[in-house]
C-alpha cells in the first residue's frame, strides 16, 4: 500500500514546483505584492515534499523486495536524488547569502532548468509504475516503449517454426531493418560501410551502428542456426553476426564473429541498448569463409565457430522470435548457406 502513496505525492510535488517557479518568475518580473513571500512559502513546501518524497520511494521499493529492482537502483531515483540535491543546495544559497547578485541569478537559472528535469522525470515514474504492476498490462508498442523507457515485459511472439530444416539464400527471404543488403552470387552481403573514410569521424559517427537483415519467417523457440560467413573489410570494426530470437528490430540476440578483435561476443538488445553477455577468445579471419554456429535451448545458448564450441551462457529473456543477419560499423560482410531447424 505504501509504495501507492508515492505517485500521488509525486504528482503533487510536480503541480507544486512549476506553481513556485511561476510565482518566483511573476515576482521577478513585475514585483507583484505578495508574490515573493507566496513563492518563498510555497519553496519550502515544495522541498519539503520531496525530501518526503525521496525517502518514501527508497522505503517503499526497499519493501516491495521485487526481484531486478533494487533501491537505488533505477534512473528514476537517481534523477530524484539530482532534483532533491539541487533544489536543497539552491535553497541554502539564498537563505544564507540572497543579497549577493550572482546567487540570486543562479536560483533563478539553475531551478528553471531544473524544470527540464522534473518533466524527464515524469516517464520515469511512469516507467516504475508499470515495473511495480501499478499499472498494466506493460506497452507492447516500440513508441511507448521508447518514451517511458521500458526495457521490461517485452512479450516473445509465438513460435510458429515446423519441424524442418529452413534455408535462406537471397535479401528476398527478409526484410532490411537497416544498411543495404544485396544479393551477389551465391551469397548475401551487407554492402553499405555507411562510412566517410576518416576513420577517426566514422568511430565517432557510426561506431554503434548495427545493420540487420530480418527474416520474415518463421518465428523459433529452440533451434540450431548457422551460417556461413566472409568479412570483407572494415576500419572500425570488421564484424558478421546470426540474430535470433528476434521480437522487433529493438530487442533480440545477436551472436558476432569479430576479425578486428578476434573474438566471438553474445549481446543482447533491450529497448536499442546493447549489453555484452559473454566474450569468447576465436580466431576470426578477415576474407575467409568461416561458420558460425548458434544452438539455442531455452535459456541455454551454445556458441560454435568452424565446428569448435566456444562456450555457452544462460540469459532468461525473450524465449521466441524470427532469425537474421548482423553488422556493426563499417563492416562489409557476406553470408550463405544460412539454414536453421526447429529443437
């Protein structure tokens, strides 16, 4: 019940705030009578409730004990600690030194841009209420995902896969997410580097870009994929990669073999936000043709490269979804004999 409390405070200190900032501002500008004892009050109403405010969702989180988040540890309270912080420091300022110019000029620069970050706040909180099950059902749809900054409660679609093997040889078979994909012989190539030449600008431009070749179907559960590949060239990175469990261009898995490295990563996208879950050490040689092999089985993921395996790892995400291919940067890259069957 408690942590029920803290949304309706919450919406209370954000009608409060920006109704001092306006009396602070009215006062400001046409010295009002009343005005600025009516902003000084309402000030240290507003302070006060957010310091309330900040401890009632620490203990309130700390009580809920729900497993993935822990007090303290969300953007949400982090933000509210950066409001709490400067609001406090701003208020001590004009208590102990309000004749000087400059510290006025900074309470009234810094708490209008401090605004900003109590409107940023608000998705956050929203994001929470879904996390806790305030609300619901949690957003399927990429933009409200992306809004409220959900990263939780991505539901798999269902697994369409029959009980053959599948094979993929041209652009055709998918859908281009992102870079350009052409067919060229008997293989499949991410042809666009997406690239300047100034290997110093492109690092900083396009070093987190990931072309992504999706294919349409079907959906999979439990599978072996595999593919071979042929990195041809890149000056940031020089990567190919087997997506899978793949429930929308944002959220998915990705196995990449790296030349530039000489390794073979598991990563996983949340919401467009890449995490590593695992680095193997492998030689991955640029301009030849390599196979890399992924076995899925629930949580379980197996890695494989030239019929080798490199390791496996566990991560409880998202147990369905279609397969595709992967890059990175400026890679150019190739694959064929792209085949996977249902486990």
């Amino acid at each position: 019940m408690l942590i029920l409390v803290h949304p309706i405070i919450a919406a209370l200190v954000v009608v409060i705030t920006f109704g001092t900032a306006v009396l602070g501002w009215r006062y400001r500008l046409t010295r009002t009578p009343g005005a600025k004892r009516r902003h000084v009050r309402a000030g240290k109403g507003m302070l006060g409730l957010l310091a309330v405010l900040w401890a009632l969702g620490l203990i309130s989180v700390a009580l809920a004990n729900r497993p993935g988040a822990p007090p303290g540890g969300s953007g949400h309270f982090w933000v509210g600690t950066a409001l709490l912080v400067s609001y406090g420091l701003s208020a001590v300022l004009m208590l102990r030194w309000r004749q000087q110019r400059w510290v006025r000029r900074f309470h009234i620069t810094a708490n209008t841009l401090l605004l900003a970050l109590v409107l940023y706040q608000i998705p956050l909180g929203v994001n929470r209420l879904y996390k806790f099950g305030i609300i619901g059902p949690v957003p399927q749809d990429q933009a409200t995902r992306s809004l409220l900054m959900i990263k939780f409660g991505l539901e798999s679609p269902a697994a369409t896969a029959a009980d053959r093997t599948y094979t993929w040889a041209t652009p055709a078979d998918g859908e281009s997410i992102s870079g350009e994909w052409r067919q060229d012989g008997d293989s499949i190539v991410q042809a666009n580097c997406g690239c300047s030449g100034n290997v110093i600008w492109d690092t900083l431009t396009i070093g987190n870009r990931f072309p992504l070749l999706v294919f349409r179907t079907p959906v999979f559960e439990n599978l072996d994929y595999r593919a071979m590949f042929r990195i041809e060239s890149g000056q940031v990175d020089q990567y190919a990669g087997l997506a899978f469990r793949m429930v929308n261009e944002r959220n998915y898995y990705i196995v990449r073999a790296s030349a530039s490295e000489q390794s073979v990563t598991l990563a996983r996208f949340n919401n467009g936000s890449r995490q590593i879950l695992a680095a193997f050490p492998a030689s991955v040689r640029a301009g030849q043709w390599q196979t890399l092999q992924v076995n899925i089985r629930g949580a379980v993921v197996q890695i494989m490269l030239d019929g080798q395996l490199l390791g496996q790892i566990s991560d409880d995400g998202w147990q369905t979804g279609r397969i595709g291919l992967g890059t990175k940067a400026d890679s150019i890259a190739r694959f064929r004999m792209i085949s996977a069957v249902r486990r």
